[in-house]
C-alpha cells in the first residue's frame, strides 16, 4: 500500500523543506521505501541528503512527459531516493 504525505504552505521559511526530509529520513530508517519529490524552484532538499546517483532529468520531465526513466536522484541512504525540479 502507498501513502502520500504533502507537506505544504503558501508562507516560505515555516520548516517545510526541514519537516519533509527529516520525516522521509525517519520513515527510511524505519524500513519504509520513501520517495521525497522537491516541486520548489528553488531546491534545497536535494542538500539534506548526499546523492548516490544524480538523475540526468528530473519533476519537470516526468511532468510533462510522464515518463519515470532518468527522474529519480538515489541518495545514500537505503530507501530513500528523490525527483528535484
């Protein structure tokens, strides 16, 4: 079963990036396969966490192409990979 967490507010500067990777951090440690996707044009949560493997492409290719090939950024946390804007 997938879940969706949305972490969201029209106000910058409130913990929203600081809340998503701590929550997808804790949600990796406890076994869970977590996928944070980063929809800010300014991206700072692709700092939070080391990157394994950077995707070529990234929210904007699976947005417009819907294609999932080349979008998803594996860090070196086990169970936690990303998609940046």
């Amino acid at each position: 079963m997938a879940l969706c967490i949305t972490i969201t507010s029209t106000k910058g500067g409130v913990g929203k990036t600081t809340l998503t990777a701590h929550r997808g951090a804790y949600l990796a440690d406890l076994g869970q396969t977590v996928l944070l996707v980063d929809a800010d044009p300014q991206p700072t949560l692709s700092s939070y966490f080391p990157l394994r493997e950077r995707a070529p492409w990234g929210l904007t290719r699976l947005m417009v192409e819907a294609a999932t090939n080349g979008v998803i950024s594996a860090t070196t946390l086990d169970r936690l990979d990303s998609i940046f804007f």
